[in-house]
C-alpha cells in the first residue's frame, strides 16, 4: 500500500472482497471499483494478476504505468496484486 499515491483513490480490478477490505483496513486505501465511477480519476489502479490480459478492453492502457507486482509477506498462496499507476496527469 506505500507504493500507492497518499490521499488519492485507487481502482480496483478482480480483487476479492478480503483482499479489498485488507487493502482498506491496514493500507488506508481509498478503494473503488472499476468502472463503478466513469468520472474517476484515482491516481491508481490495483489489478489481480489473472485480469491483466483482458485490462485493455476495461481501461486506456496508455493512461497507466505499471509500477509493481506485489506479494504479502509469509504467503503461502503466492498471491499476487499488480500496481498501476495514472501518468500525465
């Protein structure tokens, strides 16, 4: 969550519901759905590894940058969470 912009929202894109709520809980994270506010312009945007082959045709690639793929500490499952975030703005 520190890589994430301070006080600033980030999208949201095939995360779980615990996932989200550790994100809101321990990162302080301002979350939103993606798609869920055609106005948004949140600095940032989370995405589960197994949507990022199809996130051309739910954002403007060119619009983001990817900065991080991100793991919890201790993680037997190896989840994954990929960072992007907004540029030119």
């Amino acid at each position: 969550a520190s890589l994430a912009p301070a006080d600033a929202c980030v999208l949201v894109d095939g995360l779980s519901q615990a996932q989200m709520a550790g994100l809101r809980h321990h990162g302080q994270l301002d979350i939103r759905l993606l798609g869920s506010d055609p106005d948004s312009r949140c600095a940032g945007l989370l995405v589960s590894p197994e949507r990022q082959s199809s996130l051309h045709e739910r954002v403007e690639l060119t619009d983001w940058a990817f900065r991080a793929q991100v793991r919890r500490l201790n993680d037997q499952r190896k989840e994954a969470i990929l960072l992007y975030l907004r540029v030119g703005d």
